[in-house]
C-alpha cells in the first residue's frame, strides 16, 4: 500500500483510512479508534487502525442495507 510507518501522525493516518477530514478522523477517535499519546505528540497505529476498520465491518446488501 502506502509507504506509510507504522506509527502515523494523524494527516498520515487520514490518508491510510481513506478519509478527508479531521472531523471523521475524531469520530472515529469517540467511537474507539486507539491513539498513543507520549507526552504532546499523538499517533495512530497502522494494526490499530485495521482492527478500527475490521471491528466496525458489517455486511451490507446491493443497496448498502444492513443485511
């Protein structure tokens, strides 16, 4: 995929989720998404991103209906 480390600043942890904004990255942070915090320097974890994403999979019908 990218050449992205393993511990991401949050820009790069937007790109690897595929997303746009600081607002959905901080949503995803409320609904569970983990972050290291060392002492004022914060980062995501490329695993903990895809465990993020797996947990929150649901499979959908043609329409993206809940099935």
């Amino acid at each position: 995929m990218q050449n992205l480390p393993e511990y991401m600043n949050f820009k790069q942890a937007m790109k690897y989720l595929g997303i746009g904004g600081y607002d959905t990255l901080h949503s995803f942070i409320d609904e569970g998404l983990k972050v290291i915090v060392v002492r004022n320097i914060k980062r995501i974890s490329k695993t903990d991103a895809d465990k993020f994403m797996h947990k929150h999979s649901k499979k959908m019908n043609y329409w993206g209906m809940p099935k």
